[in-house]
C-alpha cells in the first residue's frame, strides 16, 4: 500500500479522500489543514490516524509516501516544492502553478528528485472522451478543417456567490485557471501543439461581497474567455469558456473534417463528468450516435463523476510509483497547460496574436518567459 497525505480539504474531501480510500493500493495516513481543530475533525470522520496544519511535520511521517494537493493555485508551487524537496511523490491539482517559470521549476525538480510527478487532468480518462481520442487517432474524420470547443457554465452566475480566491489573479483564481486549463491539456492531447493564439478575457461580474466586512470587493479575475488557436498544423480552433452563463449545452467539441464531423457533448449542467456521448457522421448525413464500448466505461459508479475520473488519475499515478516510470499526464504537461494560459493573459493585455513557443525550447531557456 501506498501511504498517502491529502493537502486540501475542499475539493480533497468531496473527491481526493473518497478516490484514495476506494482505491486498492491506496491508504490515506495523514491529511492536512491550515486549521488544526479542522484537520483532527476531518481526520476522525474518515478515520486517518494523522492530522496536521504542518505540512513540514506531515512530510516527516515515514507512513508518507506520496501527497496529494488540492489546496487553491496560489499555494500549490510553495507546497508542491516542499514535497518534491522531500522526496515524495506529488498529484497536483490544476492549475499546477501561478505562472510558466515556477510550472518549470517543479518539472525540473521532479526529474532531478527522481520521484513520479502527476496532475489531475481527468478528461483524459472520461469514457467517452477516450472514445473520441480513438476515433480521432483512427482518422475517421480524415484532414481536419475546423475544430470548435463551447465550455460554458453556471458556478459564477450568481452574483450573490461571495468573494473569494476565484476572485483574484493574485490567488489563481478565474475561468482561465478553473476551466482553461483542462482545456488547453486536452486540446495538446487530441489535437497535439498549439502554434500561436489570441485571447479575449472579461469580467460580467466586477465585484462581490467580501465575507469579512460585508461590503463589495471589486473581482479582477476572468468570467469569460474568448480563445483563437492556431495548431502547429495550421488548423483553427475556437474555444468559448464561461463561468457565468446558464447553457442547455455545457460542454461541447466539434471536429469538423474533409472526410466527416465529430461531436462530443453533455448535456448534463450538475456534473461536469457524467453525461458525454459522441456523436459523428459523414457528409451530407446527419449525426448519429456512436456506442461507447464496454471495456472503456468506468468500472465502479459515483454519483459524483470527479470521483470516477480521478480515480484512473490515480491508478495511473500508483502504476507509475510502482514501475518508477514518469505518468501521463505529469508535469510535462501541467507546465505546458500553464503555458499557454500565461500567454493567453499576454495576448489578452497585448490586445494581439502571441506565438506559442515548443515546451522543448521553453525548458531550454536560462531566463524568464
């Protein structure tokens, strides 16, 4: 078994306790909270026999293996650099970092540390998007003409939601971060590099009350994201993202070939897991529906379906703890996710096409992006 320790306790609880604990070759031995009344509570709910609002103490533990963090993205490189320092294996949840050069410096430091290094794009292990990767790779939409990715959600929408760390760029908050980030990892996985981009960031929601005083605080974050990619093939690829809207069609990617169309697509606004189908057709005929073969469904249900994704996340982490062999996705591509999501920023202030260097050339780079 490996023993693990949970660092965050949001997300963590709803989705990183429950995956651990079902999985086979996992034991939670430790979680942590920057309140220790709250670690001991959480601790005790789920019998973990440590808890702790010391992350030093807690990776001091022998029973520790591996940690998992989940905290908000503006803790995530101090914390992350504290566990790869100490040797242990790190699952990150996205974004990984505030920007491309501490992305890099995790990466770099968890190939010199030798140990496995996984972030939680679980897209990746969806059902049916694993589906539409092979038909994909199969070539049965043939030379690829235009793709368009449609993501948008409600958890913004209410201007009543309070201020929090979604609010500030300072903290990583903001679509881009939140759903970008996913976004731009499965753009790299099915449709490979992007070669240059142009990004239009807004706010519908400028301010929200602060739960401390009770008064509006501005939100300096993005709600809307209006993306232009050029792949390193030339192909064009247009995403909407948002976090404020309320759509019948919450996520949605179609690929459109010389040889025929294909759609992914949810309907379902609760679960942003659950749902997918694939559809596709040839020209001049309408979409139907393409099965999703057995042996790629999920093999144990959970209403909630982050519980179902992040478990493969996890089995792939423990596969490769195991045969001391680097996962996908790792921080290889979290640092490439980050990339794009610093340039996209770029873009958005320079009201202009930024170039997409190749992560290759990136690493290779003594100074700054």
């Amino acid at each position: 078994m490996i023993g693990v320790a949970v660092v965050g306790t949001g997300f963590g609880q709803k989705v990183h306790i429950p995956a651990f604990q079902a999985h086979h070759k996992t034991e939670i031995v430790a979680i942590y909270h920057r309140d220790i009344h709250r670690a001991k509570a959480i601790a005790a709910t789920y019998n973990i026999p440590h808890a702790s609002d010391n992350l030093t103490e807690i990776l001091a533990l022998l029973e520790v293996q591996a940690v998992s963090i989940s905290t908000p993205p503006f803790l995530h490189y101090e914390m992350a650099k504290q566990v790869l320092q100490s040797g242990k294996h790190i699952l990150l949840e996205k974004p990984i970092t505030l920007n491309a050069n501490e992305a890099k410096e995790l990466y770099l430091l968890a190939k010199n540390q030798g140990v496995i290094a996984s972030v939680d794009f679980e897209f990746r292990f969806v059902p049916a998007w694993q589906l539409f990767s092979q038909l994909l790779s199969s070539n049965s939409v043939g030379n690829l003409r235009l793709i368009k990715i449609d993501w948008l959600g409600s958890s913004r929408a209410d201007t009543s939601r309070r201020w929090n760390w979604y609010s500030s760029q300072e903290e990583g908050g903001g679509a881009l971060g939140s759903l970008g980030s996913h976004a731009f990892d499965y753009i790299n996985w099915l449709f490979g590099s992007v070669n240059r981009l142009n990004a239009h960031l807004s706010t519908a929601i400028t301010a929200r009350t602060n739960p401390e005083t009770g008064e509006l605080k501005p939100v300096d974050t993005d709600d809307n994201c209006l993306l232009t990619l050029e792949l390193a093939n030339g192909i064009p690829c247009q995403v909407s993202i948002s976090a404020v809207v309320y759509a019948d069609r919450p996520h949605w990617l179609e690929v459109y070939g010389d040889k025929g169309t294909l759609v992914l697509g949810s309907y379902n606004q609760k679960d942003y897991i659950h749902g997918f189908r694939v559809w596709g057709s040839q020209p001049g005929q309408p979409l139907q529906e393409i099965e999703i073969p057995q042996h790629l469904l999920f093999p144990q249900h959970y209403n909630d379906g982050r519980i179902c994704a992040f478990l493969h996340v996890v089995d792939q982490w423990v596969k490769g703890i195991e045969t001391k062999q680097e996962t996908t996705p790792s921080l290889y591509e979290g640092m490439y996710s980050q990339l794009l999501m610093d340039l996209s920023y770029k873009s958005n202030q320079l009201k202009t096409w930024v170039d997409v260097p190749s992560i290759e050339s990136f690493l290779a780079r003594n100074t700054q992006l």
